[in-house]
C-alpha cells in the first residue's frame, strides 16, 4: 500500500465500542432491484456481497417502514414480519466478509409514489404537490393525521425490531434527501400549526422510537445511526443555521454516528450566516467529538478519498464511487490505486457488475456520473 493512504485503512471504534476494520463505508444508494412487492431479489445479493467485501461498514438502500412510504420502484421493505426472511439473506451477504451490515430505514413521505402505495395514497407533514421520481409526473399529497404521525414513529421502532431479527448490526435513520423526517424538519414542506410545526420533534421521537426498541429487542452493540441533509435550495428551506440546531439536539441522543448527506464532501454553505465557509468542516465542528460524523460526495479515486478523510472526518461514504468499481477499497490497499474505473462506461462488458435495473438508469443518465470519455 503506498504510505500516503493508510489512515483510510484504520481502525475506528464507535462509542459503544464496536470496532470498525477501516474508515470506509458503503453508502445507501437506492438500487431499484428489489422484488415488485419489497422482497430482497436474488440480484441484489451478489451486488450488496461484492460492494460491503472490502468496506468497514456496509448499508443498504433506502428500505420504507410502512407500505405508504415506497418512494422508488424496486425499493426493499422492512414493513412487515414476511420481509424478514429476505432481509436475513442479504444481512448476511453484506456481513460475510467482515463490514457491519446497517440497514437505512425509510419513509418517503409526500415524496411517495402513488403508483405503489395502498390505493395511491400520499401523505406528510403538510398537503402539497410535487414531482415524483425522476420527475417524470405530478402528484398531490395530504397532511397526515396527529395519528398517523404517531404510528408512523411506531413503525420506525418496527422496523428496528425486524432488523434486529434479521440479523443487521445496527440501522441508519434516513432523516435526509427531503424524505419524510427531513419533511418536519423543513419549512418548505411543514405548514403543520400543531405541535409537529416544531421542526425537530419528529425527528427525535423517531430517534427515541429506534433507541428505546433496541434496549427492548437488541444490546448495546446494536448501532444507531442518523443521515440529514445540512441545506435545501428551497426558500423557505433547511439553512445551516437550522441544521446547527438539529445537531445540537442529535449529539444528546444515544446515538453512534451522523451522515451528512452531501453531493459534494468539499462544498461550501450557500447562503446565510455561514455563508462560504466549509460546509463539512462545520458539521463536523459541530458534531464536536461526540461521535463519528460520515463524509460523503463525489470521491472517484483514492486521492479524493484520502482528501475527504483529511477534512476531519471520521468516516468516508462512497457510493457511486463503488458502484463504479466494487474493488476501490482493495486496490488502494494492494497498491494498486491507479486502476481504479472512476467513470462510467456504457459499453463495459460485466456492465460493471451491476444489477441490471440499476445499469439501466445509469445508462440513461439518472445518475450524475464521471463518464469515459471524460476520464483523462
């Protein structure tokens, strides 16, 4: 291994003292592969087994809590007991090779799709309406009932549960990319006049849903992690000052790690008080040691990686960069960092081992990718 990357390959424990092999993470890219009715699929094993090999810890896709959540076609779900067996499957084929094996649990909220929930039905924090996936049609959604909102925090807890029983090693709450939780948090998509006005009372209850269900079901080696996006473009929208705040609230909680969800690790704060300064040297700044903050965001190559670390980061995410190429992480420890495939190419011969519905909308450009002939 050349010298200059080896702080990507130590150990980190977390405070509840399990120990990470290294400082790479698998991040929670949707893979629309899943069964039409949430079920794991065959497909997704080899992928989740080949991506979750070399990493420290490994999680999944975005897997919705309850049917009224599904936000993506060939979503995985953890809504029902009947999902457990599938889930068993691909908890060990992520774990089989040393990562921790984290599931993202999920709702999408009035980000739902009407063509896969009960009888089209799409509810939030506040009535609107908005595009769907990929933008391809117009929807409307409507404000969820004070009741609906409080079994959708017990759902989250359920969810917790049937992780447990599928043997993960922790879950990640999706509370980010304008999703349900990111919903109450936000004053573009909250309107509520109620008590779930206060943009961090849904958030934290699900977090105290999720922690209170693993003292029940699980141990304290059981990991709970939190995912939020810092700003919206949105005005009224999530602003960093908001995010501080939600930050504040989140490092009081018995909580093992944040992820940051960024489309850039390096970018700076749009606008406001904060406004150009590094955004994830704030974060992390914030975070202020109480536990490990996950960077993520355009890392293709080792250099990038090892840049992205040098931030203050715990913990670096990759998505798309191991999407590319399941072998990233190996091949900077075997020395071998410049033939890492940091680009996409429509004319790779094992489609870059992908599952096919995935290569298919990166073929279709759905995903923002380095091309090859981009590639110097």
């Amino acid at each position: 291994m050349n010298p200059q990357y080896a702080d990507l390959f130590q150990p980190l424990t977390l405070n509840n003292s399990v120990k990470l092999r290294n400082r790479f993470v698998l991040a929670p890219l949707t893979h629309i592969s899943s069964n039409e009715d949430g079920t794991i699929a065959d497909r997704e094993l080899p992928y989740m087994a080949s991506r979750s090999k070399d990493v420290g810890m490994s999680i999944t896709a975005a897997t919705y809590v309850t049917e009224i959540g599904q936000a993506f076609p060939g979503q995985p779900s953890i809504s029902r007991d009947s999902d457990i067996e599938g889930l068993t499957r691909l908890a060990a084929a992520m774990k089989k090779n040393g990562a921790k094996a984290i599931i993202q649990i999920h709702h999408g909220g009035v980000q739902a799709l009407p063509e896969y929930t009960p009888d089209g039905d799409v509810a939030g924090p506040s009535a609107m309406e908005l595009k769907s996936f990929r933008q391809q049609h117009t929807h409307t959604a409507r404000e969820m009932t004070e009741e609906e909102i409080e079994d959708t925090i017990k759902a989250f807890g359920a969810g917790t549960r049937r992780a447990i029983e599928a043997g993960f090693d922790g879950v990640e709450i999706h509370g980010a990319n304008g999703y349900i939780i990111h919903q109450f948090v936000s004053p573009h998509f909250n309107k509520r006049t109620d008590q779930w006005k206060d943009p961090f009372l849904f958030a934290l209850k699900v977090v105290d849903e999720v922690v209170n269900t693993v003292k029940e079901y699980g141990n304290e080696e059981f990991i709970i992690g939190y995912r939020f996006s810092p700003e919206e473009t949105f005005n009224p929208g999530i602003k960093m000052e908001l995010t501080e705040q939600l930050i504040k609230h989140l490092i009081e909680k018995p909580l093992h790690y944040l992820h940051a969800s960024l489309m850039h690790i390096h970018g700076d704060v749009h606008e406001g008080e904060y406004a150009g300064q590094n955004r994830i040297e704030l974060l992390h700044k914030w975070v202020d040691g109480r536990m490990p903050l996950i960077g993520i965001g355009s890392i293709f190559t080792a250099d990038e990686a090892i840049d992205a670390l040098h931030t203050g980061v715990e913990l670096i995410a990759m998505g798309r960069g191991l999407l590319l190429d399941h072998a990233f992480v190996s091949k900077i420890k075997e020395g071998r960092e410049d033939e890492i495939i940091s680009y996409f190419d429509p004319h790779h011969p094992n489609k870059h081992d992908l599952p096919d519905p995935l290569w298919q909308q990166f073929k279709a450009g759905f995903y923002p990718l380095p091309l090859k002939e981009d590639a110097k």
